[in-house]
C-alpha cells in the first residue's frame, strides 16, 4: 500500500486523537488560523526545469499560502540550486530538495502539482510522465513542437484525468478577454477576422562549434537534449541560446502563436477546433484576397505571414507587422461593424467611440492564472487555458508553420488531424525522436 501526503497526515491525526491525549492549544499555523493554511491543506509542489520564466512563475505559486514548494529537478546544477535558495529563502529553511533526473521528483508520492518550464523540446514529454505520475500540471508555452505532440499531450491529460494549464496567462489579463469579449458577444458586428501577431517563421539548422562537455552533475547534456536529435554540446545551448535552432524550438510563428493564436482561437469560440486551410504570405505574391485587395494590403505585411481560414469563413491572419504600437503580442478582432486590437501595453483601441476602451483590471496575469490553476485542482475543474485549448491553438500554429515552410497553400481536416491531399505536409505533422524516448 502506498501512502500520500495527505492520507499520512490524515491517519496521524486519527492516531493523535484515540491514542495520546492532545496539546490543549495549537499552533495557528497547524489549524488554519490567523491567515494560515493548515499542512493537510496545503498543495506539495515541485519543479522541473525552471530557468529565468520559470522563476518567476515560481514566485507567483509561492506567494500563495496554500501552495508549499519542496523540490526542484533540473539537469543544470547552477540552476537547481538557484532555485533551492529561492524557496529555501521563503520558507525560512533549509529543506527544498534538489534532484538532476526529474523522475526521482516525478516518483514522490507527496508531490500533487508540478511547474513545467523547461526549454521548449522538453514541454510536452514531461507534461505526459507528469501526468503518468499522477501530478497536475502548470507548462510554459509553447507546449508542443509538432502536430502528434499536441494531439498527444491533449488525449494524456484526459486518459489520465488531471488539471492541465498552459502558461498561456493571458487569457487572465483584463484587456485582453475584455477585447475578447466585444468579438464573442456581438459588439463588433459578425466576425470576419481575428488578427494574430506572430514573429518571422524561419529557424535554423546549423550546429554551434562543439565544446568541451562538463561533468554530468554540472549539465546532463544527454538528458538536456531529451528526444532532439543529438548534436555536440555548447554552452551557449543550455544559457538560453537554444532558441531559432529548429530541433529545440517550433519557430517564430508557434513562439508568439502560442499567445496569440491562443487568445484569437478563443476570440472566434474555437477552442476546440482549427482553420480548415493555411496560405502562407511570401513576398511578390500577387494573388488577390477580395475584391481586387491584395494579400500584401490586407495582411499589412510583405513576408513572414499566413492567413488561415476557418469552416465559417472567418480569417486567421498571422502577421508581424502593421500594427497600432499597442505593445508585444498583440490582437485584433475585426467584426462587420468595428474592430478593436489591443496588446500587451494594456491599452484598447477600437474602430468607434460606441465601442469601450475600459476594462476591468483584473491584477497581475501570471499571479491570477496560477490562481485559477490552484483552484481547479482543488474542484477538479477546467482550467483557463486547458489541454484541449492548448492542444487546438498549437495545432493551428504548426499548421501554419508548415504551410509556411512548404510555401504553399494547405487543406486541414481538424477532426482527423491531417493535411488532404499533401503526403510531404503529413510527414512534417511530427518529428523523428531519440531513442530511448518515444511519444
């Protein structure tokens, strides 16, 4: 028989109660007193992979009182102990755990939740051994490189039947639902496109020069790697200089796409579903969108973009440039009787004074995702940014990746997953993996 934290905890108080006679006052701290979560209340937390983002996920978990934060696994020693003195400093002592291999944190029963923040490459493998394991899960975006990794992390979350949340906080942020709200409900007129800003696609397939490789407890590399395609080391790799390399990262358009696709996908009600064909944009192309306007003028950009269509006609328009100077990430939603766009600056602007460019500010977007996090784990709940919304706005990004990368227009069959007609867009829907690791 194995026992949890909780069961523990639990049977130790029936013990207390019919074998010893009790203290007459407790501690607040252990009835849940005075502002204080008792211990059999409390969420264990650990871990895996939690670099600069990550830490600072981290603090959003550990300002709350019912979270309790107890081991870090990370394959770099400087970064596992960065964050042991992190949780060691807010708790006063000495007792974050620190592990190399994930699994050795992933087989502690007590543990109930875990933070994901590893580089890209990582994200959904070890959501789906998290999930194996029994844990809930918080992951970083972007949190698939492939068509098959998106659709396996969704079907996992759900055989397994655990709280799932992207990282993707902005769909906690006021301005931003408050722009999605005007496009679901009516404000803007019937919709007729949702604007993504996404970056540059391209990636690279270059190697860096191959350096000498340090002992394994400093940097695992094998282990770093996971299922990429093996390459020499570079220290550049493992201090953040992992991305644009196509084997660690999914390119430009899923890079901001897993914000911003996410929250137009949402903007359409289409959590569950995907653009049925994909154009990408390139530059000199002449075809016409409607009524004689250029591509080029209704995207407002010469190169990088795609613009996807969904069953009803509505356009996903993934583009880089021509925007308001609204801040990073930005959206915007275009209805027949207006628009609004909005970005990461916080300010809404709309296309007429009837429309509102005030919104209720919610707080911090990070602190009140982890919350909703947090909560649903508690009811067993869905989450904001579930696995199925997550596995969906990731497809559509790949998708459009794709498209991009084959320079062609692509048909899409989102209840069967794969492209029509097109065998080379089919292969590209998944990635060969590394042995021993496989999906």
């Amino acid at each position: 028989m194995t026992w949890s934290r909780r069961k523990f905890l639990s049977s130790a108080a029936v013990v207390s109660i019919v074998g010893i006679a009790a203290p007459s006052v407790l501690p607040s701290r252990v009835l849940g007193k005075d502002g204080e979560v008792a211990p059999s209340n409390r969420l264990a937390m650990g871990g895996i992979g939690l670099g600069p983002r990550g830490r600072s996920d981290l603090g959003c978990f550990l300002a709350y009182k019912d979270v309790h934060f107890v081991a870090i696994a990370d394959c770099q020693r400087s970064r596992r102990n960065a964050i042991k003195e992190m949780v060691d400093n807010r708790y006063a002592n000495q007792d974050c755990v620190t592990y190399r291999d994930m699994y050795e944190l992933l087989d502690r029963q007590d543990i109930d939740i875990v933070l994901i923040a590893t580089g890209d490459r990582w994200h959904t493998m070890a959501s789906i051994e998290a999930a194996k394991a029994g844990k809930d899960i918080y992951c970083e975006k972007p949190c698939s490189l492939t068509i098959e990794e998106s659709i396996a992390l969704k079907d996992t979350i759900d055989r397994y039947g655990r709280v799932y949340q992207a990282g993707t906080q902005r769909r906690s942020s006021g301005h931003f639902m408050a722009a999605i709200r005007m496009a679901q409900s009516g404000m803007l007129g019937e919709l007729t496109a949702v604007h993504a800003n996404t970056l540059a696609p391209a990636t690279t397939q270059k190697w860096l020069p191959e350096q000498s490789l340090p002992d394994k407890d400093e940097c695992d590399w094998d282990r770093w790697l996971g299922s990429c395609p093996w390459r020499p080391y570079n220290a550049s790799y493992v201090g953040g200089g992992w991305r644009n390399f196509y084997d660690f990262h999914g390119g430009g358009i899923l890079e901001w796409g897993s914000h911003t696709i996410d929250l137009c996908q949402l903007a359409h009600q289409s959590d569950h579903t995907v653009p049925v064909r994909y154009e990408p944009i390139l530059k000199g192309l002449g075809d016409t969108y409607k009524d004689g306007v250029s591509w080029n003028e209704f995207t407002k950009l010469d190169d990088g973009g795609v613009v996807a269509t969904y069953s009803d006609g509505v356009k996903l328009v993934m583009r880089s440039t021509g925007w308001l100077g609204l801040g990073s990430c930005s959206v915007r939603f275009e209805g027949t009787e207006g628009w609004v766009e909005t970005g990461d600056s916080g300010r809404i602007m709309t296309s007429s004074e009837k429309l509102p460019t005030t919104y209720e500010h919610l707080g911090g977007d990070t602190n009140l995702h982890v919350r909703n996090f947090l909560d649903c784990v508690k009811t067993r709940q869905t989450t904001r940014a579930n696995a199925l919304a997550a596995s969906q706005s990731h497809i559509a990004s790949h998708a459009a990746y794709i498209a991009w990368q084959l320079g062609r227009p692509l048909e899409y069959d989102p209840v069967k997953n794969e492209f029509l007609n097109d065998e080379a867009a089919n292969r590209m829907r998944q990635r060969a993996k590394r042995e021993p690791w496989r999906i």
